[in-house]
C-alpha cells in the first residue's frame, strides 16, 4: 500500500505542467532620467503576473512573468509607452509597427513618443535630424505629440527614434 501511495505522488508529480517563469532583457531603451524609470513602470504595472527591473544606468528593462503571453504583453505596452530596445528573448518581438509607409514626406506628425524632460526632447532631436532632409521639429517636454519637416523619408524618422531607444507612430 505504502509503495502504491508512494508511487502516485511521484506519478502525480512528474506530470504536473513546468511552471518556468519567462524574462526578456530589453536593452537600448531610452532612460535618462527617473521619470523616464517611472515611466516605465507605470506602463507595464496592469501587466498581470509581470515584474520589471529597470536599471537606468544600463539603459535595460527586464520584464519577467509566468509565460511568454504575459511578457510579451509588458514588452507591448513598453511599445505603447513610447520606449522601444531590443530584446534578449528571441520569442519577445517589440513591435515596430508605427504607421510609416517608407515615403518621401514634407510634414511628419508623431504621437506616442515618451517625453517626460529636456533629455528626452533632446534625443529626439538629435535622433530626428540625423535623417537626411530633416530640418526641424516641435517635440516638447510632456508633448502628446509633435511634427517632423522637411523632405525626408517617414519610415527613416522612426528608425531613428528606436535607434535611441524611442518609439512613436504616425499621427491619424
């Protein structure tokens, strides 16, 4: 009887699912300040089962949940957030989808993209005017939004904002 018991607890056991928690490393994420850390953890706190440890002297983000559906889930709203990197967990995509059609334009008007100081603002300066034809823009501190002029391509502006760890997508 003893064996027998003995025998369906380890068969219990042995079949119960693995639960292995799942983490992603983002790195090159914008973070020059800490708003920019709080920024962060506010977006990806409603993300259910999920912690995040930011080191902002690393420019990392490491989110970690109890699968891959919750994690990508942070990393989603990380997006959302304005940040982007990239990551460590080949099966946690950040997604890129920012509305540029890879066109020549004169007027670029952007949303989304994090802006909490002056650091932020100045990085997306030098991000937006290191694409040719760029000549100036009106991102301010806390702005919503902003417009890029010039004669550019659109997909490039964004390229460069994730470049510096940045994201944002094409205003409607």
């Amino acid at each position: 009887m003893k064996n027998m018991l003995a025998s369906v607890v380890i068969a219990s056991v042995i079949t119960l699912p693995a639960t292995a928690e799942v983490s992603a490393k983002i790195s090159g994420v914008h973070l020059c300040c800490q708003s920019c850390v709080k920024g962060i953890e506010k977006a990806v706190a409603d993300v259910k089962g999920t912690t995040t440890d930011v080191d902002k002297d690393a420019g990392t983000v490491r989110l970690t949940g109890p699968d891959k559906a919750a994690v990508q889930k942070a990393a989603n709203a990380l997006v959302s957030a304005g940040y982007f990197g990239k990551s460590s967990n080949d099966s946690i995509k950040m997604a890129q989808e920012t509305g540029a059609k890879g066109e020549k334009v004169q007027t670029l008007k952007l949303e989304g993209v994090h802006l909490c100081c002056g650091k932020c603002v100045s990085a997306v300066e030098k991000a937006v005017k290191s694409v040719a034809g760029v000549k100036d823009h009106t991102a301010k501190k806390n702005a919503e939004s902003f417009e890029v002029t010039g004669d550019f391509n659109d997909k490039e502006v964004l390229d460069a904002l994730q470049s510096a760890g940045l994201t944002g997508k094409v205003a409607k």
